[in-house]
C-alpha cells in the first residue's frame, strides 16, 4: 500500500535492479540518427528505436554506452557524452536512464543480433515524421530525441544567442558537457 497523505491505495511497480549507469544512446552518423529496427517481445512485434541497455555495475556509463552501439551496431565511437537523465515509465518502475549523444563510424546491420532486423539512417525531418506517423513510439527513444531537441533548440541557443546548428557542431566535435566546453563555444561565437 501507498499513501500519497490522504488516503492508501495498492500501487504495482517494479523494483530496479540494475545499477544507476543504464543508457539510451543517440547515435549520429555523418550528422544523421541511427534507429534499430528490434524485436521486442512485450509487444510481440518490431519497434523502431535507438540502442539501449540496462548497464553493467562495472562499466562507466560511456563506457556502457560505448559496448551497446559496439555490439548492436558494430561501429567505433569517435565521441561521447552523456547529456541528460529521463524516467520514461515512471508509473511502473522509475529507472533512470542515462541519454548518451554518440559520434559514430558506419553502423553494420547485426541481423538478429537481440532481435535486430534492420536499421534505419535518417536526418531530423524524417525522424520527426516517423514519430508523427507513431512508426516510432518507444517510451525511450521519443523521451532521448525529446531531451535532444530540447537542448539543441532552447538552452544552448539562449545561453549564447547563436544559431542551433553552429553550436551543435562545435559541442559534438568536443563532446563534453562541462562549463569548460560552454565557455570555449562561447568564446568560439563571440562578436569579433
């Protein structure tokens, strides 16, 4: 039983077993988003998404990050950082899940590797149409792009008052989300 204050009631939920270092990971491929197509058992159907995993206790989580898109995707990653936390069901279990931006090589189709049929390579527009047409609809995929776009449209550009996409390149090519790199993107788009 929970009690909110007022009144107890049955409230089912899953207990987290998993360390704090679980992923979704947003990969960027020549400047374009790369989804899978997996299997998911739940639905008993195919889902289109980015790659994610629970964590392991003795990994960091880029370094977690890293061994997902390695072993679902088999790519080198070039640049990592993780730019935020989402809760994407927190009615059943409350996990929170580390959202790692990947600059990564070529992906190669691992067919059938955790029910991997396909992946998709696709720009900003596309991936908004496929969520718009619900072709996407997993819980954590809408909740990372979510995240993404929030940043890439509202806090980086109000804090420097630059376009999106110019601060965009030169936090990617740095990869770093600390106040060193805020400061050397700001430095890099101050009125000359």
């Amino acid at each position: 039983l929970v009690s909110d204050g007022n009144s107890c009631f049955a409230y089912e939920r899953i207990i987290k077993q998993n360390p704090d270092n679980a992923v979704v990971i947003i990969p960027i491929y020549q400047g374009k988003f790369v989804l899978l197509n997996q299997f998911r058992h739940s639905m008993r159907d195919y889902q289109l998404c980015f790659p994610r995993g629970f964590g392991e206790p003795n990994l960091s989580i880029n370094e977690n990050a890293i061994k997902e898109l390695r072993e679902e995707l088999e790519v080198d990653v070039l640049s990592c950082s993780v730019i935020g936390k989402v809760i994407a069901d927190s009615g059943l279990c409350g996990e929170k899940v580390n959202i790692c931006l990947c600059k990564i090589t070529k992906p190669k189709l691992m067919y059938n590797y955790e029910g991997i049929n396909s992946i998709k390579i696709t720009n900003t527009e596309e991936l908004v149409s496929l969520i718009n047409s619900e072709k996407i609809n997993d819980g954590y995929t809408l909740s990372a792009f979510s995240l993404y776009i929030a940043q890439k449209n509202f806090k980086y550009n109000r804090m420097y008052n630059i376009e999106s996409e110019e601060l965009e390149n030169v936090l990617i090519s740095n990869m770093s989300k600390t106040s060193a790199s805020f400061k050397a993107a700001e430095n890099t788009f101050k009125p000359v």
